[in-house]
C-alpha cells in the first residue's frame, strides 16, 4: 500500500503540522485582548493573596472552586457590586466571610487581581450559541 518513503513524509508532515498548530495555540491564540485583563504588580500581589488566603476554598473564578462563597469572575464590574464593593467586603468582613486582617493596600491588591480577571471574560455565559465557534463569542468580544 505505502511504502517507507510515503510513510515518513506522512508522519513528518503531521508533525509538522502539530508543531504549527501548538505554536499558534501558545502564542496567538493565547493573546489577551483586553488590556485590562493583564497583570501589573499589584494584580500579581493581589493573586499571591488570594493564593495565600485560599479563597478557592470558598470563591470561584468560572464556576471552579468552592461553593460557600459566590463567584467572583465579574464581581468588580457587576451593576450592584463593583471594586468599592469588593474591596469594602475584603477589608470588613460579612457574617459568612471573615475579615481576614489585610491592609487598605492588600485590599487594593486583591481588587485588583479581581478586576484582572473581570476582564477575561463573562460568567456565567447567559446564552449559548451551538457553533464551533459560538462558546468563544459569548466569553469574548474581539471589537478592540
């Protein structure tokens, strides 16, 4: 059927091709379009915190993570919340969240960690669109 010849360039031309693949995956496909979505050195402080802290244990980002406190994907850029809003709740406390001791300037570093992530995309995603490309287009807008 095929001989040695065919088989390798079969199998080198797949390879190659994976390799094309894997580099656009990494690099373009990867870019973060939002500005906003891009670490500075408080949004990086503020994820040592939240690292820290393990606010996974209770928080989620995109519905993963601990079920006790609510999702904090969009909490810096929803109408009825907001980074005062956040920052307020991490420095007091609520009945369900203690007031973890942090500084004015931990809190700033976790709001901003939170308002990195906010612009990563939407949770939850309110319609879903059944295409190849349709789960993409309800997390992102690439009208930048």
């Amino acid at each position: 059927m095929f001989h040695a010849g065919h088989r390798r360039i079969i199998f080198f031309g797949l390879v190659g091709l994976f390799i094309v693949q894997s580099v656009f995956t990494w690099t373009t496909a990867t870019a973060v379009n939002d500005p906003d979505a891009e670490y500075d050195a408080s949004a990086h402080r503020g994820a040592e915190l939240y690292r820290d802290f393990n606010c996974t244990a209770c928080h989620q980002f995109y519905g993963s993570g601990g079920y006790m406190g609510p999702d904090l994907t969009n909490v810096t850029i929803e109408a009825d919340k907001g980074a005062a809003y956040a920052r307020g709740i991490i420095l007091s406390g609520t009945q369900r969240m203690p007031a973890l001791g942090l500084t004015p300037q931990q809190a700033d570093d976790l709001v901003a960690y939170l308002k990195a992530a906010s612009a990563s995309g939407r949770y939850p995603i309110r319609s879903m669109d059944l295409t190849p490309w349709g789960t993409y287009r309800q997390l992102h807008t690439d009208d930048h």
